[in-house]
C-alpha cells in the first residue's frame, strides 16, 4: 500500500467480477480506478521460480506445492507459457470447483484496497443478483467477501450490481431508470425508483456464454475467441468470416435472452409504483463495448412492445468503472 492510500480514509466503491475487481476512491472530487484481473495460475513450486517471480516483482503467492501468480499478471503469463489462466468466480459467485478461489480473491482484494486506513472504513461491494429462483450461492459468496473486508479492517456494505449501476449513471433522473451491466459471468439489472431498487434479477448468458458458444462451434479455444471478440470485434451483420459470424450469433442470442428477461421480469411485477414520465435505460459493462451493440439491442427492444415507456436507452461513457463508481457512490451517500 503506498503513501496516497493509507492517507485515504473515505468511503470505497468495489466491484468484484467474474473477470476483474475495480476498486473506487474519491480523490478531490474525481473518482479514481484501479482494477485487477479476476484470475490466476499456478506453477509447481521451486526455490529458483519463487525468486525469480521475486525478482521480476511478479504478484504471487506460495500454497502448499504450488506458487499462484494470480491478477493482471496471471494473464502475463499465461501468454508466456501457453496456459490457460483460472477463475476464481463463475456466474458472479465464487467459483465451487476452484479450491485456491477464496484465498485468489482475498490477495486480490487486499492488494487493491491494503488494509483499511482507520477501522471501520467504509466499502461498498457489488454482489449479483440471483438467477431465477434459487440463490445460487450468493449468500455464501456475499458472506465470504464480507469476511474478507472485515479482515482488512473495513465496515463492509453489499450492493446489487444493479442498482450500484443506477447510483453510477443515473443520478441526472434523480436514480430512476433501469441500470444494466453486461458482463462476463452475468447480466444484472436493477429497476429504481428514487434510489429504491423495484426489481433487480441476473441472467446467464453473457461474455463468458458469447466466448464458450463461439468456440464450441469453431473448435477453437474460448481464451482466443474472448481476446479476438475484444480487440476487433464489431456487431455488424454476418460476414464471411466464421469466427465473426459465430460471435455475431451469440451476442445476438446474448441480447435477445436480455431484452426478453427486462420485458418479463418488468410485466411480472405487481408492486410496479406508477412512473408518470419515461425512465432512462443504461448499459454498462466489458460485453456492451463492442461497436453495434446499443443498435441492436435498441432494435431488439422495440422488436416487441416493453412494459414500461424509455426516455433514453444508451451506453455508459465508462462501461468497464460503472459498478465501482456507483458502489462509490452509494458508499458516500
Ligand atoms: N472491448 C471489449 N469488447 C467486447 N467485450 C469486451 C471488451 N472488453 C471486455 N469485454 C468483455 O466483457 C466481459 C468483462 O466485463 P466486466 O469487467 O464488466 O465483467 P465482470 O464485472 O468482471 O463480470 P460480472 O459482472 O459478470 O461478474 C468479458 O466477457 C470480456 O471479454
Ligand atoms: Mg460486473
């Protein structure tokens, strides 16, 4: 922890992701992000590795028979030695079929945040909504990362990821509107009134499906569609182009699960408070930054009749620090 952060003794925003963890701060008024990987890999213990990881400052950790090398240069390495890094989430929660994913998240964690300036620091977190019924292990995930801050020294606070996306855009209508983020593991949305979420729900088809789904039809790896659908990838029609076309297929099927879950989660509610003007809908998140998504999911929108009258549908200015900053804000508020 440097100098800056342990000086820093306000509230914090933290969004913990299926693919990255962005911590907010509040510095003179101007929001500030940092953010790491949501991965890791391991290599065999040797004495020579550990010290050369040392040497090179590499962020790691010795487990057992194992040395993690775990964030942003997870990915380094990955690339180095041709693996393919690991997750320590799945669909928005803690990973079950990891066992190094509680110990990933908590270095992870307390290399972004460093222990909590004074006791009782304030932090709120980003924590999904379920999938249909069942809880999916949110609660558990939602405990762990309680204990976690608690162990830095923080007063930690959950927020829906949705609604943390209401806080972060939506304060021009006075946190009304429907906030949205697309991202790896889930899409989460949040319905407001004033502040006061009226529906929140996550579906599962996101990044991580458009990547499997691609790859499972090209035959290629998902680690190589994901960089691809990153780097060039724009949503603009079927090509001639296989690895395109598969990506355009399932973000079509992507946004098409999306706009029909808001159609019926919204049709749905009874407790609906009676909106007398249009609400904004945003979009935040790593999978709407591709050119071509806000066109076709405006025109999957209005394909069907929506429950309740958009004033607005656009793209956050700043997809990939949405939840963070509106974590942020919720925390100062
Ligand atoms: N420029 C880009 N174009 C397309 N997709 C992108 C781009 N940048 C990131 N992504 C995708 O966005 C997803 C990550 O987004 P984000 O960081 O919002 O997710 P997350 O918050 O970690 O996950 P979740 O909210 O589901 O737990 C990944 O699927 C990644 O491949
Ligand atoms: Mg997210």
């Amino acid at each position: 922890m440097n100098n800056a952060e342990q000086e820093y003794t306000q509230p914090l925003g933290l969004d913990v992701g299926t693919s990255r963890i962005v911590v907010a701060r509040n510095a003179d008024k101007k929001y500030q992000y940092d953010s790491q990987l949501n991965a890791f890999l391991t290599i065999p213990y040797s004495k020579l590795a550990e010290s050369l990881l040392q040497r090179e400052n590499v962020f790691h950790e010795v487990q057992g028979p194992d040395i993690v090398v775990a964030g942003n240069d997870a990915e380094k390495f990955a690339e180095v030695f041709h693996l393919e890094t690991r997750r320590p989430m799945l669909h928005g929660v803690l990973n079950p079929h990891e066992p190094h994913s509680l110990a990933v998240i908590r270095r992870i964690v307390g290399k972004l945040l460093g222990r909590a300036a004074m006791e009782g620091q304030r932090v709120f977190f980003s924590v999904p909504a379920p999938v249909g019924e069942c809880d999916g292990g949110i609660a558990y995930h939602e405990a762990s990362m309680r204990l976690i801050l608690a162990e830095l020294g923080y007063a930690p606070t959950p927020i829906q990821e949705g609604l943390a996306v209401v806080f972060g855009e939506l304060g021009t209508s006075n946190f009304t509107g429907i906030g949205v983020s697309c991202g790896s593991g889930l899409c989460n949305a949040c319905l407001a009134v004033l502040s006061v979420p009226v529906l929140s729900f996550a579906v599962a088809k996101a990044g991580d499906f458009i990547d499997r789904q691609a790859a499972a039809v090209t035959g290629d790896l998902a680690t190589r569609l994901r960089v691809q659908k990153e780097q060039s990838f724009r949503l603009n029609g079927l090509t001639s182009d296989r690895t395109v076309n598969a990506l355009t297929v399932y973000y079509q099927e992507m946004i098409a699960n999306l706009t029909g879950a808001l159609r019926s989660h919204i049709s749905a509610t009874q407790r609906l408070p009676k909106l007398d003007q249009a609400i904004p809908l945003v979009l935040c998140g790593g999978t709407v930054m591709p050119k071509g998504f806000l066109e076709h999911f405006s025109t999957a929108l209005r394909a069907q009749e929506f429950p309740v009258r958009l004033s607005e549908v656009r793209l956050s200015a700043d997809p990939l620090n949405s939840t963070a900053r509106g974590a942020l804000m919720a925390a100062l508020c």
